[in-house]
C-alpha cells in the first residue's frame, strides 16, 4: 500500500467544493472551534482525540483538502475574469477553507505538542512519505515541516484571536 | 432547540453562564450527536435531520464561548460526560472526508484507512 501522504496527494479533485449536505457543513467549523478550544493545553483531552488512529489520519485528510482548496481559489483568482459574482463566491469560498485550515491545522497542532500518541504518529507518516518527496506530495511535507513553528505561534497565544491566527497562518501558508 | 437559540443569543452577549448550562449543554450534545445517521451509510440527509445540526451548532457555539471564559479548563467537573462526547466529536469527523470528497466513495481510490 502507498504510504498516506501519497495517497493524500492523489486525491481526486472533483470534491464538492466546500458545500456538502447543508446541515453538516454548518457544524464543521463550530466542531473544529470546540474540539480546539478543549484541547488547548489540555494533556488528557488531547490524549482521547489522539488515541484513535482512524481520528489522526482523518484530520489531515481534512487538513490536505482545505489546504489544496484555498491554494487553488488562490492560482484561479489570479486569472482575471469579468464574473464579479463568481469572484465574489470564490473569495468566500477562500475564506471559509482558510478558516478550516486555521482551525484543522490548530487541532493537530495541539495533539502534536501534547501528546506522544499524536507525535508518534504523525512522526511515522511523515517518515514514511519522504521518500517520495517531489510532485504535489512537496507541498504536503512543506506543510508537516512547517508544524513546530505553527506550533510556535499557536503556543505563545492563550486566546485563539481570529485575527492574529489568520494573519499569522497566512504568512506561514504563503512561504510554504 | 428554542432554549439553545436563546443561550447563544445571551453567551454573545457577553453574559458568564455557569456549569451546570455547560454540563447540561454537554450531555445534550451527547444525545444529538450520538443521533447523527451514518452519513456514508444512508442514503442521503434529508432536510428534516438540518434541525439537529443546527441544535448542535448552537449547542457547540455556547459549550465554545463557555470555555473560552473559563481560565482554565482543567478542573472541570464532570470530565467522563466530556470525554463522551469528545470520542463522539471524533467519529462525526471522521464522516466528513467521505462527504466533502465526492468521487472518493465511489472509485475507492481512498478507501482505505490507517489502523
């Protein structure tokens, strides 16, 4: 079997964009705020979301999809076009999957800095993968690489701002 | 429902609620979320299943606002009810993927899990 990120990388396009069943995706951003908010510096909570594989690997899937997401809204916005209503959808669309991977990146970044469970397996995905370390896998890698300094800028803030996380994180994904 | 739509207009205004609305907010969610169908499994959701996520999304943004007044969330009582609930939290993430990625379920190019 090919390793995760591998797999992750060759992940088909067609998604549904952002909106999936109207219901679910008005609590996906509310679940991702909860989950890090009680994680935050809470050893035993994030041991519990860690101690399920099957959680990890899920949330970086999430994590991978948002990320790919705001990053293509991103090269397609550089193209000019006279849809001042699609542009106007786009630049939401963006700035939901922005939020998603603030707040997706958040949660693992948490898990990563207080539990080994979570450190350990992600450690070993990331070892796994760098092997093939070229092609749409690079940005992936980049993105893990770049967790210890998001987890810097998350770890000296006792308040998810949502301004300073956003301008943070978007310097961040920018270099990335 | 009326209740959770009221408590979130109150927590937005500022106003400190105290434990027991959190504990009672927690094992509401554990009622909700633990009715959530299999979203993979069935068919579709149907309209009338948007009422109990819109429950949860208030539920959550009050349990949210809640803990973020709180210095610090490490004594809190009743931490078996939380951790309930967590564990749910996790699974219903683990539905999503299925649901944002339209092509996954039916090429099976993603289909298999970490264990």
């Amino acid at each position: 079997m090919k390793p995760l990120l591998v797999r992750l990388a060759h992940m088909p396009h067609n998604f549904n964009r952002l909106h999936c069943v109207p219901g679910l995706n008005g609590t996906i951003d509310i679940t991702l705020r909860y989950l890090v908010t009680i994680s935050h510096d809470n050893i035993p909570m994030c041991d519990i979301l860690a101690s399920s594989p099957r959680f990890l690997h899920n949330l970086l899937r999430l994590f991978v999809l948002w990320y790919r997401l705001y990053f293509e809204g991103l090269e397609s916005h550089s193209v000019p076009t006279s849809k001042e209503q699609e542009d106007e959808s786009e630049d939401s669309d963006r700035s939901v999957a922005l939020e998603r991977v603030s707040l997706s990146l958040g949660l693992l970044t948490q898990l990563v800095k207080h539990s080994d469970v979570a450190k350990s397996a992600i450690g070993a995905i990331s070892e796994s993968s760098s092997r093939y370390a070229d092609g749409p896998l690079t940005c992936i890698c980049r993105a893990l690489a770049f967790l210890p300094l998001i987890r810097a800028l998350y770890g000296g803030m006792s308040v998810f701002g949502k301004d300073i996380r956003h301008i943070h994180l978007n310097k961040c994904l920018q270099q990335v | 429902m009326l209740a959770s739509e009221s408590l979130l207009r109150i927590s937005e205004l500022g106003q400190a609620l105290d434990s027991d609305i959190y504990d009672a907010l927690v094992g509401s969610l554990i009622t909700e979320v633990s009715h959530i169908p299999k979203l993979g499994a069935s068919p579709s959701i149907n309209e009338d299943s948007g009422h109990d996520f819109r429950h949860i999304q208030n539920c959550l943004g009050i349990a949210v606002s809640f803990l973020s007044q709180q210095a610090t969330n490490h004594t809190m009582e009743h931490a078996g009810d939380q951790e309930t609930l967590l564990a749910l939290l996790a699974q219903y993430v683990n539905l999503w993927p299925s649901q944002l990625v339209s092509h996954e379920a039916s090429s099976g190019a993603f289909s298999s899990h970490a264990s």
